[in-house]
C-alpha cells in the first residue's frame, strides 16, 4: 500500500503499527510529475485529498487543490494505466437548498446562494472524476456527510471538536447529516473491491441537529453545553463578530458566514443506496463515535500531543 503526503511529516493520531504498513511518498496532487512517480506500477487509487474551508481567505487553494488536484490524478491515472479509482467526495458537492430536506444519490446539482465555496469546488471536481469514468477509468465516488472521529482537530470537521472542548457557546437547531471516520474508511475499502463502477454512494451514519451534536461533544469532554440559540439573525451578528475578534486576536474565526448558514440548514442524507449495495454494512451509533473521540482526543490533550 502506497500513499502520497506533502510532508515527510506522518500523522501522529494514526497507530504506528498502521502507519508501518504504508510506504508513504512524499509529493503533491498538484506536482504532476510527483504524481506520475507515486502511481507507478499502482493498479487502484483511492482520492481522499481536498481542503475542506469556509473561510474566504482559502477559497484560491481550495479550487486548486480541489478542482485541479482531481484532474491531476484523473489524468495522471490514465496515462499511468490504472484500473480503478475510487473519489472520495462530499455530500456538499449534491448541492443544498435553502428549504433543505432529504438528499439521495438522484439529487442532480443546480446553481443557488446555498451552496458553499467549498460546495462548488467539490461539484466540479467531481465533473473531472466522471470525465476519466467516460475515458476508461472504472471507479465509485463516495460522498460522505460531515465526518466525526480523532483527528487533527485544527482542520476540516474535526475542528468541531476544538470548539466544544474551547466551549463554544452557540448552537442551532439545523439538521445535518454525520458520519465516523472509521465508517467512511470502511465503505471506501468495501466499495473500492466490489466491483461496482460509475455509480455515487451517500455515506451517512444519521442526522442530528447541530444543537443534539454539539451538546454530545461537550458532555464527551464534561465541558458546559451551549446555551446560545443562534436564530438566523443571531447567527449573522454572531458570524459577524466572529469576524472581528479574529482581526483583533489574529486567530481565525469559530464561525464564518458560510459555517453559519450551514447550521441553519435543515438537510438530512439517505444512506439507503449504500445499505443495499454492501449487505450486511452498519454505520456505528453516533454516540458512540463521539465518545470514543472525545476520550482520544482528552488523552491527546493531556499528553501535550494537542495545542488547544
């Protein structure tokens, strides 16, 4: 097993006794060339790189990793005679309404002020994934709602985590689809052998509400759960003095206007598609995903392995 990082630097939430069974590359989707080195002689390729952000200021990186990345590895991939490639996707790139509502795999994208920059960037990659899928790639794309587990809780969605330990203060009562890391890996691995090509998977373990999660997190830490309903009104004052703390402070905001419209929105995702395509894949409870993570990452914390 091959896999391809920009740092020499490996991931410290992962175990060792994993992390010693991958030959790690160092390059970038963005370097062709260091591409090309890292599929040669590779039969099958799972995508998983992105940059996942709502701050305005990430929007130029975001396209370039995101839309042109994909199409490095899809082109990459077919030059170097791979099989199979298997996208990992967001269910940001089906696209959201401002009436909200159930989201499965039918859901065809339509422009509107709903969707999010980071939203718009997986859309499109995604067009790059379908176009290889037309030139002769086999291959799934997955699209996995809000993904919860240990991490690197100064990134993407474990971030969440990061608030609730920092005790942020506001929830919502939107609704929002989430789902644990080790299921996502799980339907990635199960997917990438089944022999299934040229389709998209939803995966989604449940949907809550940001408040029912949030207060999950912070009972996980034994922190003080929200108590600030942020209405829509409250969540555009909140997101904008979010915004000016962070230029006082030089610290990036808990909450932008793209994160706040979100928590408002109230879509929930089927996970039906995929349930009848891998009989016998169960997702694991939410509550247990969460509490697992906060344990890990409270060790974490302790052991001077995170910065708060």
């Amino acid at each position: 097993m091959r896999a391809i990082r920009r740092s020499a630097k490996l991931p410290f939430f992962i175990e060792q006794k994993i992390l010693e069974q991958v030959e790690w590359v160092e390059g970038d989707i963005l370097d062709v060339v260091a591409l090309s080195d890292a599929l040669e002689g590779v039969d099958q390729v799972i995508h998983s790189a992105a940059l996942v952000s709502f701050h305005d200021a990430d929007r130029k990186q975001m396209r370039q990793v995101n839309i042109d990345g994909t199409a490095n590895v899809v082109n990459v991939a077919l030059e170097a005679g791979v099989r199979r490639l298997l996208h990992v996707s967001s269910v940001a790139a089906l696209g959201r309404t401002r009436e909200g509502g159930l989201v499965d795999e039918s859901r065809k994208w339509s422009e509107n002020k709903s969707n999010t920059a980071y939203a718009i960037s997986k859309h499109k990659a995604e067009m790059e994934v379908w176009r290889g899928f037309s030139e002769g790639l086999e291959g799934v794309i997955i699209n996995p709602s809000t993904i919860l587990g240990y991490g690197d809780w100064h990134q993407s969605s474990s971030a969440i985590f990061r608030n609730a330990w920092r005790g942020f203060p506001w929830y919502t009562e939107g609704v929002n689809g989430f789902v644990g890391v080790e299921d996502v890996a799980r339907a990635t691995v199960e997917l990438l052998f089944s022999g299934i090509s040229e389709r998209r998977f939803i995966v989604n373990g449940d949907n809550w509400s940001f408040r029912k999660l949030l207060e999950t997190m912070a009972d996980g830490f034994s922190k003080a759960r929200p108590r600030r309903e942020a209405t829509p009104f409250l969540g555009e004052l909140a997101w904008r003095l979010e915004a000016l703390k962070a230029r006082i402070t030089g610290q990036r905001a808990l909450l932008t206007r793209e994160s706040a419209r979100v928590a408002h929105s109230r879509t929930t995702f089927s996970n039906q598609a995929l349930l009848e395509a891998l009989p016998g894949f169960a997702f694991s409870p939410l509550e247990d995903v969460i509490g697992k993570a906060c344990g890990r990452y409270r060790e974490a914390v302790q052991q001077g392995m995170l910065q708060v």
